[in-house]
C-alpha cells in the first residue's frame, strides 16, 4: 500500500488528505487484496486528514466536494493502470492537488496548491505538535474526535458557572472551578 498527500480543492475550500493505494508488493499480497474485492493495482481510499474519516467508495461521501475528488482519484488510477507505466504520469505527484472545479468544468485551468502560502517556521511546527493533542475523552463509551475533545478542554477552561452573589453561590462556584482544575490538570492542561 502506497499512501499520497493530496490537496483537494473546491470553491473556498482546501481539505488535506491522503489517497491510500492498493500497491501488491508480492503474490501474497495480491491474493490477499483480491481476496477482499480489491483490485491490487487500483484500489484506493480517500481519507480526510481534519477528521480522519475514510471511504473506499466515491458515492459513500455525503458531501459532493469528496466524491467527486473520490471517484476522480480512482478513475486517475484506472487509466493509470491501463497505460504504459514509462509514459504515463502517476496521478498523485508530490503536492499534488486535486481541483474540483476543474474538474467539473468550472475552471479553465487547476488552481495551485495551497500550501506554499504557508511555510514552515519552528512557530508553526510547535503549533502544529501542540495542536493535536487533544486529550482522548470517553463519554458513555463512545470515544469523542479531537474536534469534539478540543470543545470539552475549551469548555472546561473557561468555565463560569455565575452561581450567584451569596455565600452558597460563591461555595459552589468555587468546587465547580476545583473540579474543572482536576480535570484539566487530567488532560494535561
């Protein structure tokens, strides 16, 4: 399995994610794929990079941005395929973008990727590192995303509960802030 980054772009959009193709290394690899559906030479999976979710299947996406980049991306590697591997270009060259406007027509030309607008500094590698470790939070056993772990650590932070002027109000507010304390001390805040 090879794995790309890809840029897919739509109208005031830039979604970051990775094309995982299906690369049979050896014969068992490929008996394996094949065992499973996959065709070894043009399978491929679309992943988003800011959630994380991933199809196989273009028509799986609920949003037409991701299926159309989908079932872009794997007709690519259809004709890819078919070609001659000497002559033909592979369709996820380094930086490559994928321009859904262009590819409905919208555009003349593909835009460019967005990336080289933002280099790297040693701030935004630490903004980076630190921006994605979000504490692994379970409610009623369901694993929250990180989007949604970032909410409750924002939450929990800025917690004001208001509880009122008198002496059983300031009492509560001050354990309500207590508890919130302990939990960020928990998430490494």
């Amino acid at each position: 399995m090879q794995t790309f980054a890809v840029e897919i772009r739509d109208r005031g959009t830039c979604i970051p994610a990775v094309a995982l193709v299906f690369a049979a290394r050896n014969e068992a690899e490929d008996a394996l794929y094949r065992k499973a559906g996959w065709n070894p030479r043009t399978g491929c999976i679309l992943m988003r990079l800011d959630t994380c979710e991933a199809k196989a299947d273009p028509y799986d996406w609920p949003d037409g941005t991701m299926r159309i980049a989908a079932a872009w991306a794997q007709d690519s590697l259809h004709a890819y395929a078919s070609s001659d591997p000497q002559q033909a270009r592979h369709p996820f060259p380094p930086g490559c973008v994928i321009d859904v406007m262009y590819i409905q027509g919208h555009t003349a030309a593909p835009c460019a990727a967005e990336w080289p607008q933002y280099p790297r500094t040693l701030q935004t590698d630490f903004l980076w590192r630190n921006m994605h470790r979000e504490p692994e939070i379970t409610v009623n056993g369901c694993a929250l995303t990180a989007a949604q772990s970032m909410a409750v650590r924002v939450a929990v932070s800025s917690l004001d509960c208001g509880c009122g002027e008198d002496a059983h109000g300031q009492e509560m507010e001050a354990m309500y802030k207590k508890r919130a304390a302990e939990v960020l001390k928990l998430m490494g805040v």
